[in-house]
C-alpha cells in the first residue's frame, strides 16, 4: 500500500455575497485506496485540528446513488473518470506530488453557499413545474394492470437514472440545465402514466428552466460525457421534439 | 400553452430555429456551390446560370429577401446565446477541460460564435464584391447580360488577399458545419443513440465537402485556371 503527497488548491468562499479565493493546503500520506472524499475528510480533521474552519462540501450516500456530491476537480465535473461520481474516484487515480484544482459547480442558477456547497434548489423547482405524474396513486396498482413494452420500460428507466448532481450544468460551456430537464421529461413522457400530460409538462419544465437563468444549450454533448450514470443527449432531442408536438 | 411568438423566444424554440435557419442555409450554399462550379462548365455556362436567375425577376426578390431574413435570424439567436454564457455563467473555472467520450466539444464546436460573426462580415464583403460590383455585359442568345464570369476571375486571379482571403474563410465555413450540420441534427428532435454517430458523419462529410468545393475555386483561378476561358487579361 503506497502513500502519496497531494496538493490542493481549493475554492474558498464564506457566503453566497462573499468573493471566493483558492486556498492551498499540502496533504501527506493520503492512501492510494481512499476515496475523494475521505481524502478531504482528512483534510478537514487536519484544519479542525489546527483551529481552522473545514472545507464544506456536498455528500450524502457516498455510493455514487443519491447525486449529492458534484464537484469540479481539475475542471471536470465529477473528476476524470467516465460514468463515477466524484465519490466514487478514489486517490489512486493521482500519483505522488499531483496538484489538484477544486472548483464547486459554477452557474448563476446555483449560487454558491459556501466553499464547494451550491444551492441546486432550481432543480426542484423545474421538477414542480411539471416533474410528476397527476394521478390520484392510492394503493400500489397490481404490476400488469398497465402493460408497459419492455423497451419502452428500459429506456424509461434509463433516463429515470438522472440523480440531479448538476454535473451536466456544471460542465456545459453555457450552463445548460438541458440534459437534467430532458431526462426527466424522456423518463416521464414516453410512459403510459405519464403520457397525457407530456406536451404540458414539457412546455412547463421547459419554461422553468429558462427563468431559472440556466444558459442555452449548444449541443456540445459534454453533459452526457461527465453524466455520472450516462443520460444520453437523446433525451434533449427528444424534449425539443415534444416541445415542436406541443406548440403546432 | 404558450403562443408562437414565446415558443420561438423560449430556449428550446430558440435552438429549434437555430436548426431550421441552418438546414435553410445548408441548402442554399449547396446551391450557391452548383453555381459556382458552372465555371467548369461551358465557356457561358456562369453567364448563363446568371442570367436565368435573373430571369426570375420579382421571385428573385422575394428570394433574396428571405434568404437574408433566414441569415440574420439565424446569426441573431447564435450571437444572443454566445452573450448569454456569461451571464449563466459569471464566475468562469480556474480550470477547466473536456471529459471526452462523446462530447462533441471540438475547435468546431468551441468556435462557432467566431466562424459565425466571420462569415457574417465576409457575406457583407461577398455581395459587395460580386452582386454589386461593376460588370461588364456579354451576349448570350442576343441578349445583353452581366458578365458575371469575368468579374470571378479578374477578383481571384489580380489579388492574393481575394483569393486567399476567400480560401480561409471557407475553411472557417467548413469547421462551422462540422459542428453546425451535428447540431441542427439535434435540434431539430432527430435523437437515437445509434444514429448519433451516424449524424454526426454524415455533418463531418457535408461540411468537408461544402469547405472544399468552396475553397478550390478562388485558388484554382489565382494560380491561373480559368484564364484561357476569360475575356479579360489574367495577370
């Protein structure tokens, strides 16, 4: 089991109105087998240590599932691996003497609350707008009451993946929220339930992303490159499809 | 339901006409390239696609005009979106790269506001240069029309800046159609993860193809095709 030497340069900011700085911090004999985060765990037990406020940063689950961690580490969301959540990187993918750059999600519609830690709340609120299903649900229906095709089922599921960890908006060059508001919208329409409400619920969600101050997407398709469960750029096709079904 | 209006502002209807005007334009410039290619033709064979079209008279009009309506349309949203990054954005990444796979992040891609605002001033130049610029006239069937032909060849074939100035720029045409073709593509609701690739080719080649076509003329003059053919001197 080795141990490695890691330089950090990590964004700093006390408040949402406060101007951020990167601070540098040395970390010593971080083990090759932690993950990102236990590795700023240790960092923070260093700065509590010596007195000094810790580094906030998002997590829950640590398993890759609940979409709570979303940072930008050497300028990619969720680090540099493919289909990982960044608490699911782990440190041997640095080596000895390595720098790295940590950056919270920066997009106007996710201001900062402090150091790492955004508020993603606009993503509940383009959910509000039309992110369900309007049925009176009572008990659980039996299974085969709706019969449902089985690819129609797997795409479905698919796209229903999308954790909201905000990486798309974090990594589109224009702040997109574009990928997150389609694969709900691709989840949602393409099912029997939700299906009489599609051009409604895709006119309203698409509404709310925009007055949310989300940018404009640009099809670069790196949403679905930093995507840590891989929500295809289909799905935003297919939004701007509904959207057309919808108007005319 | 929101009306026409608001749907074509709206971020999505913004990136649907984006997609819609591109497609337009696409198929003009292949148009414009058959056109152009009439230079390989026989002797009036230019003069002669000239004079057909303005044999079009008031259509030609409604055409150019609308043609025009598509362009800026088109530039105006593209500009509008380019300024809205930094407002979505205000603090930019210290650092900040691509995670590759299947982003389409690429100096095509990263660059269109750029090719774009370029080709928006080089259209201007273009029309300056060729629709309004002083022609002589030629005979074809006894008729008296612009000769459009010899103006081509005395622009490229007297002036490096022209002939390479139009060269360069169809190659920033070429990289805006290789992201732009893929886009349309996708704004236009066309999905399927398989198809993707398939799209994104079939852009690739397209825009390859339209840069070259382009490109190859304004050269092929200057370095002296064309000369023997011309009623003027080449020098």
């Amino acid at each position: 089991m080795s141990t490695m030497t890691i330089n950090l340069k990590i964004w700093r900011q006390k408040n949402t109105e406060a101007k951020g700085e990167f601070q540098v911090y040395k970390l010593n004999d971080v083990n090759e087998h932690m993950s990102f985060l236990e590795m700023l765990d240790v960092l923070n037990e260093n700065l509590i240590k010596e007195g000094k406020d810790p580094v906030e940063f998002d997590y829950d689950c640590r398993e890759g599932i609940c979409g709570s961690c979303n940072l930008v580490v050497n300028g990619r969301a969720h680090g540099p691996k493919r289909l990982t959540a960044v608490c699911q990187l782990h440190m041997r993918t640095y080596s000895d003497g390595d720098t790295i750059v940590i950056e919270p999600p920066r997009a106007a519609a996710f201001p900062v609350i402090k150091d790492l830690v955004v508020d993603r709340s606009a993503f509940d609120r383009i959910i509000e707008a039309g992110g369900y299903v309007s049925v009176k649900t009572g008990a659980a229906p039996e299974a085969n009451l709706i019969p449902v095709q089985e690819e129609v089922a797997n795409q479905a599921f698919d796209y229903a993946t999308c954790i909201g960890c905000g990486a798309c908006v974090a990594a589109c060059p224009n702040s997109s929220a574009s990928l997150f508001t389609a694969s709900k919208l691709a989840h949602l329409n393409r099912l029997p339930q939700g299906k009489p409400e599609r051009e409604k619920r895709t006119v309203a969600m698409v509404q709310q992303m925009e007055a949310e101050g989300f940018g404009d997407c640009s099809n670069y398709a790196e949403c679905e490159a930093v995507c840590p469960v891989g929500i295809s750029i289909s799905s935003i096709a297919e939004m701007r499809k509904n959207y057309l079904k919808a108007i005319f | 339901m929101p009306t026409l209006l608001q749907a074509a502002t709206s971020q999505v209807g913004r990136k649907i006409l984006t997609g819609l005007t591109g497609v337009f334009l696409v198929l003009f410039i292949i148009f414009h390239l058959g056109g152009n290619l009439a230079i390989f033709g026989e002797p009036d064979a230019m003069n002669r696609y000239s004079m057909i079209l303005h044999d079009f008279g008031p259509l030609l009009w409604v055409a150019r005009i609308g043609l025009l309506a598509v362009f800026l349309i088109h530039a105006w949203i593209g500009i509008s979106i380019w300024l809205k990054k930094r407002k979505a954005r205000p603090e930019n990444y210290a650092v900040y790269s691509s995670k590759g796979g299947p982003s389409k992040q690429s100096l095509s891609s990263r660059t269109m506001a750029f090719t774009g605002i370029v080709l928006l001033i080089f259209v201007i130049f273009h029309i300056n240069t060729f629709a309004l610029g002083d022609m002589e006239t030629v005979l074809i069937d006894g008729r008296e029309t612009h000769d459009v032909k010899a103006l081509v060849i005395d622009t490229f074939s007297n002036s490096a800046f022209y002939a390479f100035g139009y060269a360069f720029t169809m190659l920033l045409l070429g990289a805006h159609l290789g992201h732009g073709v893929w886009s349309a593509f996708i704004s236009l609701g066309m999905s399927g993860k398989k198809s993707s690739a398939i799209m994104y080719t079939v852009g690739t080649v397209i825009a390859i193809v339209l840069a070259v076509g382009f490109l190859f003329i304004p050269l092929y003059i200057y370095f002296g095709g064309g000369c023997e053919a011309a009623l003027i001197q080449c020098t």
